[in-house]
C-alpha cells in the first residue's frame, strides 16, 4: 500500500512495521514527529512497545542499552546536539554489541545555533562501531530501518540510519509500505545474546579487563564489522526477492560507461542525478555513485566503482576540521592500494543547510569534466 | 515537472497546505514531493512551503527558486517578501485579497509575465467559521484555488484530503476549497 | 584471579566471549589475598547480635552451628568495619602471620 509520509513518519511506520518493543528517545527538530507518530501509535495499539519518556538522549539510548541486554527490540532517534549528548552511550551500545537501531536526522551542530542540514553530526561518531547508513528517500529509510534490525542483530552490532533534515526529515512523498506478514516472516523475533535474568546466575557484563584481554575483545568487534558487511550484501539480495528493493552499498547512476564519475550520499544523491541527466544530454560520460554504507565501509564496491575513470569526484556535506571530507578521505585511502590513482576532486557543499540545487550540482559535475583538482578542499555555494 | 510555492504566515497552515496538495496529486497518480521551508516557528513569521509534481519519479531534492506557480495566503506578507521571486515566465500568482486583479496589479506593480489571480479566501474562512475573525484557516481555501489556478489535482479528491486533514471541521475545510475552486474563473 | 573451581581458563582469542562478560562467576577473585588483618571473635564475650553480619560489606560472615559469626578467609579483605561496629567490641583485628 502506497501512502504520502515524510521522512519523519517513514521512520515511525518502519519502527512500527519492525515491531520495536522499547522505544526510549528525547524530542529535538527535526527529529520530534518521529516519536510522536511513535507514542500515538503505542496509545493506539498499533505498536506493542514500552514507551519510555528519557529525560536526555544520554538516558535515551541507556535506555536502550538495558532494554536490548534484557532481550527487547530497542530503537531511539535523535540528531545533531541530542546526538552529541549520547555519545558516551554510542560507545557502550556497540562494545557491549547490542543490536540497538537509531534514526538521526542530520542537523549541523552549533554553535552557532541551527536546524539546517550537514552531516557532521554522524560524521563525527563515524569511530563509535556503529554500522552506518545514509538514506536519500523516505522509501530507502522505511526499507532500511526494517534491514537494519534484521542486520544489526545478526553481527550483534548496532545500527543508525540518517535523513536529512528538511530535505527528507519533513518532506512529503509517496511510500510502499512493506506488508505487515512479510516483514514478519523475514524479520524475525530478536533473541539477546546477553542474558540479565539473575534467576539464571547472570553474568557481569562490561566489567574491569586488563591490558590481558582488552585488545582481542576489539579485534573480535572489527572482525564483526567485517561480516556485517557480508551480511549487508546477504540482506539486500533477500530484500529483494521479498520486497523488490534493493539498496547496495555503494549505488552507480549511469556509471556503466562513464568515464567521470562523482560520489554523492543524502540527498543530494537524489539531486545530482538530475544533473547527471543534463550532463548526459550535453554529451558528457558521466555518472553519479551514491555511497549508502559508511561502516563498514565498503572499499570493494568503491575500488571497482573507480575502475577505468579519467577523474573522480566526491561531494561532501561535512568536514573534518583540520583534514578534508570525510567521504573523501575514506574513498582515496580505498583506492591507495590500486594501480590505478585518477585525480580525485574533493568538494564541500552545503553544510548548515546551504542548499544545493540541480545547477550547483551541475558546477561541480562540469569541475570533475573539465579541471584538475588543485586543492583538497574545494568550497561548493559558499559567499567567499 | 511542475513547481508550486506556498507563501503565509506561520498559524495560517502554509505547510500543511503542501502536504494536503502532494497527497491529493498523488491520489490522482502524480509523483509527489512536499516540503515546508523551515524557519523560526512563531506565529505570523513567513513561511514558505513547496510542491513539486511530475509524472516520473523526483529526484530533485532542495528549494523551489522558479515556480510555476505561487500561492500567497496572505496580501499583507506581499509588504515584506517579494512572493513573485522567480516565477517562471508564464507562470501565475493566486493572492488571497478583496482587491480585484487590477486594482492590486496596479498598487504593487506586478507586472512580471505571470498571471494573477485573486480570490477572498479570507471572507470564505469567516463566513464558514474557519479559526477566528482575527486568525482564520485560508489554507485549505487556498487550495481549492491552487487546484484551479494549476489545474493539477482534482477538486475531488483535495476535498478528501483537506476533510482527512483538518484537525477539526473537516466538512468545513472540504467546503472552503471547493467555493473558491468554483469561484476562481481562469 | 584464584585458579579455585570457578576459574575459567582464556587461552586464546576464540576463548573470549563476544563482549565483555565475566567468565563463570566473580567468586574466581579471591579477595582475601588483599588484607594484612583478619578478624578473630571473643566467644565469651559474643553476644550473637548479628551485627557484624549486617555491616559486613563483603558477605563473608556466616553463622556456626551455635550462632556465632564465622569468617570467609577466602574472601575477608580485613577491612575491620566488623569489629568497629561489634557493640561488646569482641571482634580483633590479628596481623597476618601471627
């Protein structure tokens, strides 16, 4: 069945259709429609949930970490300063591998104060052993919210999904819900690997390790991320066969015979296709690559995505002060082990919300086309 | 594809008004997107929102800079923001006014190549007892002229739409955008 | 850690569970290896109050067929809370060795 939601909402049915049992989350715009679809739909009987109202994000996602240790589908959502304000329980969730799912809406952190969009708020927890997922339609965000569970409970490592803020969080647009019975039968109950009943001589959990066993307990979480990233691939053939969608990690957009292609996420995946269109009927073999996956990252899907290119760009809508784009950063280090080294432009747009239209995306495609990137950071729709 | 931009005042639902649009398009097989541009929540603050409307699937995904055509709830917002910015050339701009399309063309001078329509949403709220003298709903009158303005939803199914989403009377709601549907003459 | 019976031997990276968890239970951690005092009773000045019981922050007391408090030396820290809180003040604190 096919219905107008925003973003927003999109996450809401897909926690719904996902059966969450324990939603524990503070409200911040652009966040704030998501849990209160979310505790209507508890009042209504539509979801079977304990609803927790947290006093912080911090709370939230303690919350959350006590519900899933207890055997219970946990999932919060938050973004930007409420994001931050987790961020030591990030860390907990993920060492103490629990398969906790989280939408956050990526709002640029301030100061100075702001609601607008960037993605530094979940570029900057990109370390925190989350496995990660950047969406560019409300579809792909009620698809991933029902894989992220499936995904996260079999490498027993949380996940999060982002949305833009504005640009998917509160736009509206027409969405396929997923069937109640399938989604059931492909996502099953969630069995914890912890256990908490202190009738059956419970263990401690996250107690005092040496320097003895500290470092192999991190390797293990590592070799995690590594089979999630099997896992992610497993997950969407079979999404597919049940639901006829299917989001890989790494996604070309009339990349087949390009010889330039630009590498995108959010929603200005979604935008620069349009120009991509019009580049193409201007003549230029270009293509657009939308990077989903984030952690794992998937260098396979990026190695061969560069392959046989004259010159490659990256849109970033973050940056790491002192560095570059995050993406960027990420997609050379991929390619350092290649014979292959095209010249890689590096462009930052957007942050704070500045928009980026169909034309500025098209400036950057035409920079890609016809020049040679001279610095790493090449500010994109910025008053300079 | 076709670009709509909202113009009000925060309370006057410029941003449900998007939303109800998309939705009543989409019933109508269209692909839709519709977004508010979100600024400072206060009550009286301009607001714009957006509607864009296609036969294929939107990708495109940031501000509407060139509509096709704008919708401005409310006359006095025209004091302080330029609602005309960008319309295409041969687009339109519905105002809600008592003034005919003369009289304000001539006392704003508006005279981009864009049609202009008005319509009394206003006295259309009052007279159905939408909100208050002082604050009332004109979005979903708004509607019935969008619908009409740019002859992109069917009058039927917005009625279904606005009734689904008017907190409160919802026959009401329905109500005002089908007379100024029927009152718009293009 | 006490190679006692709860001791759970981690030879090598597949040992260790998936996350952080102790293995078996905490009675591995014999804590009565930290103290350099341990309690000795007066019995003829005992009144079997229980009260050293109740402030025993390691749960090591335990009472004898007769009702007198017997001490866990496994685990007695000898931290002494014991024999302050003893209201006939029976409870010794004997250097270990001696």
């Amino acid at each position: 069945m096919k219905k107008v939601l925003t973003g927003n909402h999109a996450v809401s049915y897909g926690a719904m259709i996902a059966r969450a049992e324990v939603v524990a989350a503070y409200p911040i715009t652009p966040q704030t429609q998501i849990v209160e679809k979310l505790s209507e739909m508890c009042a209504d009987g539509d979801l079977d949930a304990r609803f927790i109202k947290v006093e912080s994000e911090h709370s939230a996602m303690a919350a959350c970490i006590g519900a899933s240790a207890s055997g219970a589908r946990a999932f919060t959502a938050t973004s930007s300063q409420g994001l931050a304000l987790m961020d030591e329980m990030l860390h907990w969730a993920s060492h103490a591998r629990l398969p906790i799912v989280m939408a956050n809406i990526n709002r640029s952190l301030g100061p100075p104060w702001t609601i607008w969009t960037d993605q530094n708020d979940t570029i900057s927890r990109r370390d925190t052993g989350w496995i990660q997922f950047y969406c560019e339609s409300n579809q792909e965000v009620i698809d991933t919210m029902i894989m992220a569970f499936k995904i996260a409970e079999q490498v027993k490592l949380p996940a999060f999904l982002t949305l833009d803020s504005f640009y998917l969080s509160h736009t509206s647009e027409a969405v396929e819900l997923p069937d109640q019975k399938l989604v059931d039968e492909y996502l099953p109950k969630y069995q914890a690997e912890t256990d908490l009943d202190p009738t059956k001589g419970s263990p401690a959990y996250g107690s005092l390790t040496t320097d003895q066993w500290y470092f192999e307990l991190q390797i293990k979480m590592q070799r995690a991320m590594e089979q999630a990233y099997d896992v992610i691939l497993k997950e969407n053939d079979l999404f597919k066969k049940v639901f006829g969608r299917s989001y890989l990690p790494v996604e070309g957009y009339r990349t087949d015979d390009a010889d330039y292609v630009v590498f995108v996420s959010g929603t200005i995946a979604s935008t620069i296709k349009d120009a991509i269109d019009r580049a193409r009927e201007n003549g230029i073999k270009v293509g657009s690559a939308k990077v989903r996956l984030f952690r794992p990252f998937p260098k396979t899907m990026i190695r061969e995505m560069a392959k046989g290119r004259k010159r490659l760009g990256v849109i970033d809508r973050n940056i790491s002060y002192g560095s570059e784009g995050a993406f960027f950063t990420e997609i050379k280090s991929a390619l350092y082990s290649q014979s292959e080294h095209p010249e890689i432009h590096g462009f930052i747009a957007g942050l704070g919300g500045r928009d980026v239209t169909v034309d500025s995306a098209y400036e950057m495609i035409r920079l890609v086309v016809e020049t040679s990137p001279e610095k790493d950071i090449n500010w994109q729709g910025a008053k300079l | 594809m076709v670009e709509i931009r909202f113009h009000g005042r925060g309370g006057q639902g410029a941003a449900s008004a998007c939303t109800i649009y998309a939705d009543a398009a989409f019933r109508g097989g269209k692909s839709v997107q519709a977004f508010p541009m979100y600024g400072v929540e206060r009550r009286g603050a301009p607001v714009q929102s957006f509607v864009r409307l296609d036969d294929s699937p939107i990708r495109a995904r940031h501000n509407i800079y060139t509509p096709d055509h704008v919708i401005a709830l409310s006359e006095t917002l025209m004091n302080t923001v330029d609602c005309t910015a960008g319309i295409k050339a041969g687009g339109t701009l519905t105002i809600n006014t008592d003034k005919s399309v003369e009289q304000i063309k001539k006392e704003r001078g508006l005279d981009g190549d864009y049609k202009i329509f008005t319509v009394n949403a206003t006295k259309i709220a009052v007279e159905l007892g939408l909100g208050s003298v002082t604050s009332p709903i004109v979005n979903t009158a708004m509607l019935g002229a969008a619908a009409r303005v740019t002859g992109t939803a069917d009058i039927k199914l917005l009625m279904e739409c606005v009734a689904e989403a008017a907190p409160s009377k919802p026959e009401k709601n329905a109500e005002a955008a089908k007379e100024t549907f029927e009152a718009i003459k293009v | 850690m006490a190679k006692n019976k709860y001791f759970v031997e981690i030879k090598s990276i597949d040992d260790l569970p998936m996350m952080a968890k102790t293995m078996g239970s905490m009675m591995v951690n014999e804590t009565g290896s930290w103290r350099n005092v341990y309690p000795v009773v007066d019995k003829d000045a005992c009144t079997r109050c229980g009260i050293c019981w109740k402030f025993c922050p390691d749960v090591v007391i335990s009472e004898d067929a007769d009702g007198y408090p017997v001490f866990n030396l496994d685990y007695c820290k000898g931290c002494g809370v014991c024999a302050n809180e003893c209201p006939k003040s029976c409870i010794a604190m004997i250097e270990e060795g001696k």
